[in-house]
C-alpha cells in the first residue's frame, strides 16, 4: 500500500509540474519588467562612475568578453545536444544506465515500477541468476506476469564452457554455471506448478545480448566476451507506433531465436529437451541429465540423453537478468 502510494503520489507531481512550470515562468516575467526601471538606473550610475575609468572600463569588457564566450559554448552545446536528443528518441531510447554498482540496480527497479508490472515478459539471458534472488529485477516480474518466455545459455553446451575460460572473474566458475541454471530451473518450475504460463528454452549459441521485454519496454545489456556484465551500461527502448525505433530490431532478434527449430524447449515437468519442426509440431524429445549420470527413460517420442558435463559459470549479480 505504501508502494503504491509513493508511486501515485510521484505520477500527481509529474502531471502537475507543467502547471507550476507556466506559473513561475509568468511570475520571473513580471518580476523582471518591474525591476528594470530599478536596472537602468543603476546602470546609469555604474556608467557614470566607470565612463572615465580605463581600468573599470577594461575589466567589463573582459567580463562581458567572458560572458560572451560561455554563453555560446552554452548554446552550441545545447544544440548538439537537443540533435542527440531528436536522434535518440527516434531510435526510442528512453533510458541509459552505466553499468556497476547497487546505484543502477537501484534505478532500474525505480524505472520498471514506474512503468507498471508488465502483463507479458520475454527474457535472453545466460544463467537467469536474478530470477532466484527475491531482490533481483526479474524475481518480482516474472511473479507478477501473465506469461513468461525465457531463454536461457545450455549449461552443457560448448559456448558455455568458452565462456567461462574467457572471463578471468574468481565467481566465474564452470560448476556455478550449471549450479545457477539449475536453481533459476526450479524457481520456474514453481512458478509452474502455481499455473503460471512459462515456457523455457536452451539456447547453444554464443550470448550476445542480455534482452528483457516488458511490454512496451525493452531492457538491452551487451555480453563482453572478457568482461562482467556488471560492468556493462544498460539501455531502455521504447515502442515506437512509427516502427521506426531500435525497439523493433530487438524484439524480432528475440522472435527469431526463439522459433529458431534448433533451439529445444526445456520441459519443467519432465526434464526433456523438446525440439520442434517450424509449424510447433513436436519432432522428438531428449532426455537432459544435470549430474552427467546415465538415466533410463522410457518410450515414446524419447531417443536420447543430454549428459551435462561440468561445464558452466555463475553471473555475478546483475540489474538485469
């Protein structure tokens, strides 16, 4: 309750700033026209004292020299930045965060609560380390949403194992992959069992972007091949009605990763691979062992089994999953 009364409270501020904006504009121009006799005069004076003075005279025109020069610098790079700021909101950026440290977590939770629980999230990631942490920026959507479609990085793959060795981090293990996979694994399949509507899938690839999609809102965070993640900025895209926005370029590289026919649908409830043909046809299923162990399977659509060897690496926390 007090959540949302901060939250309403900010939107009155916000809705009313425009109308207290034209009240002190209108206040600052009658309080100038009122002084200006009072200015002219007192210029008058400052002249007649500094007319005849060389060394008075000499430092106003440096001062007023200086003024000049900073006003201009001013402008110019108001300018350039108001070009900046035409050519960002055509692409719909909307939001840009520098990446490390708890202040940017911080104001990515403040902007998503901003925007209001989303009905719908997609998610690329590679261990989905903030879906377990009740603080993490996913843990609430992903209990709040409608439907949830995530994509996570293959614990067993080989861009796994590449990834692990390629980033010199001391929590960047190969066994904490799979160790973190596995726990963001069964933090869905409770959100499962509770007739949430959630669909995982395994993708083997090598991860390029951190991608988020709430809505009408896209969270975007780039995967350095030797750097944390952490220390990456994070962009906020906006839909764009003009379909003119980067909004879309995302939206549609996570469409077509997702109906990519390579990329297997992780069964919550049986642990099975499931690959489908392009029209959603299931085509066969595998078997998906954790441990690496052999386990018997039954018959069916069933063919084989997907041993997890001990390949993986564990995020490090992120605003972002």
């Amino acid at each position: 309750m007090n959540k949302k009364f901060w939250i309403d409270l900010r939107h009155a501020i916000s809705s009313s700033g425009h109308v207290w904006y034209h009240i002190g504009l209108v206040s600052l121009s009658a309080g100038i026209a009122m002084s200006l006799p009072y200015l002219a005069q007192g210029f008058l004076t400052y002249w007649a004292f500094v007319q005849n003075e060389k060394v008075y005279l000499v430092s106003a025109e440096i001062t007023v020299v200086i003024v000049l020069i900073l006003f201009f610098n001013h402008l110019s790079r108001s300018i350039q930045s108001g070009k900046l700021a035409k050519a960002a909101r055509g692409a719909g950026l909307v939001n840009f965060i520098p990446g490390g440290g708890d202040l940017a977590h911080h104001k990515v939770k403040q902007f998503i609560q901003a925007q209001g629980l989303p009905r719908r999230v997609m998610i690329i990631g590679s261990t989905g380390g903030t879906f377990v942490d009740p603080e993490g920026d996913s843990h609430t959507l992903l209990k709040n949403c409608l439907e949830a479609r995530i994509m996570l990085l293959n614990p067993c793959s080989e861009n796994a194992r590449i990834r692990a060795t390629s980033i010199l981090h001391p929590e960047i293990t190969l066994e904490n992959l799979k160790a973190q996979a596995k726990r963001s694994v069964e933090f869905l399949k409770l959100l499962k069992a509770a007739r949430k509507k959630v669909t995982l899938k395994f993708y083997s690839t090598d991860p390029n972007v951190k991608l988020a999609i709430l809505d009408d809102h896209i969270w975007l965070q780039h995967y350095h091949t030797t750097l944390d993640i952490r220390t990456m900025p994070m962009y906020a895209f906006k839909h764009n009605p003009k379909d003119h926005g980067l909004y879309t370029i995302f939206y549609q590289h996570f469409v077509e990763k997702w109906d990519n026919p390579e990329t297997p649908e992780y069964d919550l409830e049986t642990d099975e691979l499931v690959y489908r043909f392009a029209n959603g046809t299931e085509r066969r299923r595998e078997k998906f062992s954790w441990d690496g162990e052999p386990h018997p399977i039954g018959s069916g659509l069933v063919t084989e089994e997907v041993p997890c060897h001990e390949v993986g690496v564990i995020e490090p926390q992120a605003s972002m999953v």
